[in-house]
C-alpha cells in the first residue's frame, strides 16, 4: 500500500512540474513532466494491495485507466513504470504507452486500458482461456463504479456465468465517474452487485479502505473461484481522494467531504491497527524503503534515453499486407 501511494505521491508531483518530491535527493524530476495524462488511484490502495495478495504470477489481471495501483500490486517493477510515465525508451511500452497502457505479461498484468469497462471483455476471454487449458490460475478485472453503466459490463459478467469462467470482478466503487458523483447517474441501490446476482453471480460488499477486510473476502472468493465455483463480484466501497486527473483541483467537491474522507485514508487505518500491534517501527521501516524505493525510480526515469525517433515506426501493423513493422 505505502508503495503504491509513494508511487503516486511521486508521479503526482513530476506531471505538475516544476516540484520536486521527496528531497534534496530527488531534485533533477522537477527538470521533467510526466507524459500525458496522468490518472491516480491515491486512497484506494487497500484495493489493490488486498486482491493481489492472494494472486500468483499466473493469474491474470486487467487494470483501468486508473491502474498504476493494480500495476505494482501484481508485481511490475516500479522503475520500469516510472520510465514509461516520463516517456522513456527503458519504459514498459518503450515510452511510446504512458500511463495508460502500462503490462507487463510476465507477472500477469495484461494492461491498464484507457476505455472505460474495455478491461473487462479482456479478463473474461483470459479467464475462457485458462479454463481450456485446464490451470487452476485465475483472471481478475478491476473496474470503476462508472462503468457498470456501460455494455460490456453486463456482457462481461453474462459471458463469464454462461461458461462459470475462472474470473473475480473488482468494483472499484470510488463513488465518482470523473468530474460527477456516481449515485445521480445510476439506477439501483449497490448497482454493481445487484446486477451481478440478477445473472446468479454472487457478490460480496466489503468496506475497501479496510485493508483486512478486502483480504478476507478476496481470499475466500478466490478460493472459491480456484475450486470451480464460477464467477464473483467484490464490491469495495472506498474513495479517490485526488482529481480526474493529477492536474485536476476536483473543486467540484464539497471541501467538508473530502476532508471527512481523508480522516478514513486506508493507510492511515492499516498504519493504526500496526500501531495497536506492537508493529510501529517495522511499519514505518516499510514506509521509508517504499519512499527511498520510488526515489531511485525518479532518478533513475529522469535520465533515461529517449525514444529514438525511428522507434515511432516499430511496434505497429501496416493496414497492407499485415505484416509488422
């Protein structure tokens, strides 16, 4: 988890320019802007951190727009995506994908994806695939709340119970879709698990800014699914705590309420409850490797080689003869 927010803390403060993070020590980033649009999923980390815990390197996940969370959970290496965040050739798509097109196959993340709901169909025809091949690996899609209001929601979540497909569905329920408030614009009281249990998809809803809550029922699901029990849903109710986008102030928030949500930041929770455990030293030991860790990645992505100009014309078919290029 504190890897995650030190990641976003870090990729928040380059993409403004012009500010430095972390100290004396991280000062060249401030000479860099992080390329494009930049979506941050700070203050859902207990998401992220409790699914991935119960994955192997052979379940499969799809991520949002919103995925670096998802992204370092399943096992990416932070370096190589801070890379890909300044537009470096050492990235993870060779600077050419920025934030939103980050994978890495060898951990099992087949990608962030920048259209709504896309990650979805994706995770579901992983999850077809693993069943024909007869593993005991599982996919998981991560979503927003905004998306259960789109088509391939409910085609995602039809084709998956018609086959019982290996697959955990993730509502990431943030209560925003962008710039407005979720709820005015959907039908349904807990619409992502009411729609889910009218295919006879079981779902769970757990509090996602407790930490522990998210493992116990990720746990248990997951172990369902591996046992062939057919697709889940887990619906984490929890709160993006910055803007659309990291340039974006959110002033269409009621300031009362954001500062209401940051008093039940996850971290905050897990950083108490270490605390009450005898554990304050070990976490905050834990707090600054994660820091130092995503320090040495900013020094390392702001001086990294660019692209070389022919790069642009490697990695794309030609619309001919179908051959790459």
């Amino acid at each position: 988890m504190v890897r995650i927010r030190a990641f976003e803390d870090a990729a928040e403060a380059a993409s403004q320019g012009g500010v430095t993070w972390g100290g004396a020590a991280t000062d060249k980033v401030s000479e860099v802007r992080v390329k494009g649009p930049l979506h941050l999923s700070t203050g859902q980390e207990a998401v992220a951190a409790g699914v991935c815990a119960h994955l192997n390197a052979e379940d499969l996940l799809t991520s949002t727009h919103r995925g670096h969370g998802h992204t370092l959970a399943k096992g990416a290496d932070a370096t190589k995506m801070m890379c890909e965040l300044f537009g470096r050739a050492s990235g993870y798509n060779g600077g050419k994908g920025g934030s939103m097109h980050i994978a890495d196959f060898s951990v099992g993340m087949l990608g962030a994806n920048g259209v709504v709901t896309a990650g979805l169909p994706i995770a579901v025809g992983a999850a077809h695939a693993l069943k024909i091949r007869k593993t005991d690996a599982i996919a998981v899609s991560f979503f927003g709340d905004g998306a259960i209001n789109r088509g391939p929601f409910l085609e995602a979540l039809n084709w998956a119970q018609v086959y019982r497909l290996p697959v955990l569905f993730v509502c990431e329920d943030n209560q925003i879709s962008a710039t407005t408030r979720s709820a005015p614009m959907t039908a349904g009281s807990s619409a992502a698990s009411a729609r889910a249990e009218s295919m006879g998809i079981a779902a769970t809803r757990v509090d996602g800014n407790s930490v522990e809550a998210v493992s116990a029922a990720a746990a248990q699901l997951i172990a369902q699914i591996r046992a062939g029990s057919g697709p889940k849903l887990l619906h984490a109710i929890t709160y993006r705590q910055k803007g659309h986008v990291s340039v974006d102030p959110a002033t269409y928030r009621d300031p009362a309420e954001v500062a209401n949500a940051l008093l039940d930041d996850p971290i905050g929770r897990a950083r108490t409850l270490l605390r009450q455990r005898g554990l304050a030293d070990e976490a905050a030991n834990v707090e600054a490797e994660a820091r130092a860790e995503i320090a040495a990645a900013l020094l390392v992505a702001s001086s990294a080689e660019v692209p070389d100009g022919q790069a642009a014309y490697t990695d794309i078919m030609t619309t001919g003869d179908g051959t790459w290029t």
